[in-house]
C-alpha cells in the first residue's frame, strides 16, 4: 500500500517544474553492523531510499 508521504509527493509532482531532494519521499535508516565483514570493505552507519523506487 502506498504511503500517504508518497501519495502527496506525487500529485504535488504536477505542479512542479523543479525538483530537488526535498521534494521525494525518502525514508532514512540505521544499518545494524556486521561483525563479519570484510576486511576493505566499508558499510556506512545511514541508509537512504527513495520509496516505491
């Protein structure tokens, strides 16, 4: 089911001629660290998604 963050974002969307970050509904997350990664590899401490992409 969508969101109605994103259900706004969309029918705003017709109005617009100029996007910017501020203007999709992103959704922030904490990742849980592994203790088993790699050595060389980096997993950063925040995730960002743009929703229902």
């Amino acid at each position: 089911m969508l969101s109605i963050n994103v259900i706004v974002k969309w029918t705003l969307s017709f109005l617009k001629e100029d996007w910017g970050i501020r203007d999709y509904p992103v959704r922030f997350r904490e990742q849980i660290r592994a203790e088993h990664t790699k050595e060389g590899l980096y997993m950063p401490r925040f995730i960002a998604q743009i929703e229902n992409w």
